[in-house]
C-alpha cells in the first residue's frame, strides 16, 4: 500500500511538472514580435507596392520592379506609355496605358501574360471570387466587365449612374450599389441578383462602402448602418457607429468602429467585442487570426491570449499585410518588417517594441 502511494505522488509531481513546462513554452511559441528587415533601393521614388505569395511588386512610375520579400530587385519592367496607372490583382500586376487604351498584365515574376485592349477609361480593377472584374467608364455610363481567357472582357452590368461598390460571383449572381442624386440629396441602391430572382433596397442618405455578396443574401455596409438583405421583404439591421473597416468570415462579420472589434452573427446581432489598444483603422486575416493596422500601427492576434501591438514610430502612406510580411510606404520610401515568434528571433536589435500601451 506504501509502494503504491509513492508512485501515486511521485506520478502527481511529474505530471505538474510536465504541466508548467508545457504551459511556458506553449506560451514562448505564442508571443509575437515584429522584426525590422530592410528597406528597398531603387533610384525613383516609389508610388505603391503589392505583396504577393512570392514577391512584391513596386512601382515607381513609369518603372515596376519585383523583389523579394527581404527587399532585394528581382527583375525591372518599364513601359514606353507616358500615362501608366498600376493596379495589382491577385498577384498580378495590370499596367494600364492610358494614352495607349491597353494594359500590360505581368506575373508576381514579372513575366508577361497577356495584352488587353480598353475601350473607355478604367476606374478599378478587382478580384472577386476568382473573377478579375473591370470597373469601366465609357460615354457617361459605368461598366462592370470580367476578364475571360486572359485577353477579353465581357460586360457583366451597366448603368447611368455611379457604381459605389460590387461584388461579383458570376454572370447571374452579383450584387451592386449604386448612387443616384437628385433634388433632395442623393440615395443609395442596392441591386442583388441571384438566378431569376431580383432584389432591390433603397438608402436614402446613406453611403454604400462594402458588399458581400453570400448564399441567399447580400451584406453591406454604409455610412451609418450594417445591412444583410435576404430579399424584397426581409432585412435585417444594425447602427454601427463611426466605422473604419469590415472583415466577413462566413457567417460571421467584424466591424472595426470606435476603436473596437465588434463581431456579428447571421442576423447582425453583436455577440462579442475586443477593444484595441491602437490607432487603427484596417483588419485583415493572418494564419486565421485578426490583424489590425493603421497609419503607424499594428495588432496581431486580437482576441487571443497572444494579442500583441507595435510603433513603427511613423505616419505612413500606406501599409500591407500579408502573411506574415509586412510593407510600409512612406515619402516615396518601402521598407519590410516581418512577425515572428519570440523564440525564433536571433537578431534582437532589430525587433520592434510590443509592449507599448496607446495614450
């Protein structure tokens, strides 16, 4: 009976260290640290940049260079077009040559794909569900038009008036608003079709900014509310305060607004909220986790035990996120951090400060 109770505690002992020891370095792996890289070099000013899954676009018009994601030129592509915007689409860069009527489509390599012809002047280029959608002005109308085959465009929407926001799953399953002015102010419409079937919700005095087109219904998001309309005669709605931005996860909705997350169900009833401790105002998804960022900000791993924030110590231009990359533009200037986790990091000097608290 003795033999046994000393096993029994000798067991115990073992299993509470083998506890601690696991808590400690599962919570090691955890933490997160942003790492200061490099920045770019290259000798004309730099306009916007794109991460994509293997390299990073830059341009510098009228030049477009691709890098690796610590920085280092790739490859050099430069135009002969004296009116060149960049648009970057899934990991693709479309170089629109606007005095030409053509665009340049190149690989995140910087390999040529393909050469699109433009009838009309282009407002946006998108991607959505795996459709790269043109936004076109042409004549005093607006066009939605999708890339086929890599080289033409076939007209999915048209209208008189202007095209807030959209988005396309297919030739009959799309969602659309739309402005329209007149004498008492202006009033937003939103189109949704899905099939046969075809809904409309006028918002007077309301902006439109998002559309998610889902399975039976469209969400979308104004200036003053959250809507997800089911169709002609069901809708639901929610206020939503001083909003910043929207990230849809299935059937859920993140809203950041007021210096808070505040998450949506189906129905758009809040059922939980995280406060961050940050000047931000974008969320994105990292590895299934909420990333958050803003003019000198960023957050990682909102709403976890791991939730961490960092300075760059600088107002930016623009900020990207993707991965675990990071980009920030600033003054003409790029340069790379990247998140990692804190038993990984050899260089300490150039790890950032996390533990700041916003004032």
């Amino acid at each position: 009976m003795e033999f046994k109770r000393k096993h029994f505690f000798v067991g115990l002992i073992l299993i509470f260290v083998v506890v601690i020891i696991v808590t400690i370095f599962g919570d090691n792996n955890k933490k997160r640290t942003v790492v200061r890289l490099k920045g770019v070099s290259v000798v004309e000013p730099i306009k916007d940049f794109n991460i994509n899954n293997k390299s990073v676009f830059i341009w510098a018009d009228p030049v477009l260079y691709i890098s690796d994601k610590e920085g280092n030129i790739l490859k050099k592509v430069q135009l002969d077009g004296e009116d060149v915007e960049a648009f970057f689409v899934d990991n693709s860069a479309y170089l629109y040559e606007k005095d030409l009527g053509k665009v340049q489509v190149y690989s995140e390599m910087g390999e040529p794909l393909s050469t699109i012809k433009i009838t009309g002047e282009i407002f946006n280029i998108s991607y959505e569900n795996a459709n790269v959608v043109f936004h076109i002005k042409d004549e005093g109308k607006e066009k939605l038009m999708t890339l086929e085959n890599g080289t033409t465009l076939s007209e999915i929407y048209e209208t008189g008036n202007e095209i807030l926001t959209h988005d396309i799953k297919a030739k009959d399953d799309y969602s659309v608003a739309e402005l329209v002015t007149h004498a008492n102010g202006y009033t937003s419409v939103v189109y949704r079709v899905d099939g046969d079937s075809k809904y409309k919700k006028e918002l007077a005095h309301e902006i439109v900014m998002f559309l998610n087109n889902a399975k039976g219904s469209t969400l979308f998001l104004t200036d003053q509310k959250i809507y997800r309309l089911i169709d002609d005669e069901k809708i639901y709605e929610e206020d939503v305060p001083n909003i910043s931005d929207i990230f849809v996860d299935g059937r859920k909705t993140y809203i950041l607004h007021s210096g808070v997350i505040s998450e949506y169900n189906y129905k758009l009833q809040a059922e939980d909220k995280h406060i961050i401790a940050a000047n931000v105002n974008h969320m994105t998804s990292v590895s299934g986790s909420i990333y958050v960022y803003g003019p000198s900000d960023i957050g990682g791993e909102i709403g976890t035990s791991g939730e961490f924030y960092t300075r760059l110590g600088y107002s930016l231009d623009k900020m990207q996120i993707n991965g675990l990359t990071i980009g920030a533009l600033r003054n003409g200037e790029l340069n790379f951090y990247k998140v990692t986790n804190t038993n990984l990091l050899q260089d300490k000097e150039n790890a950032l400060d996390t533990n700041y608290i916003e004032r």
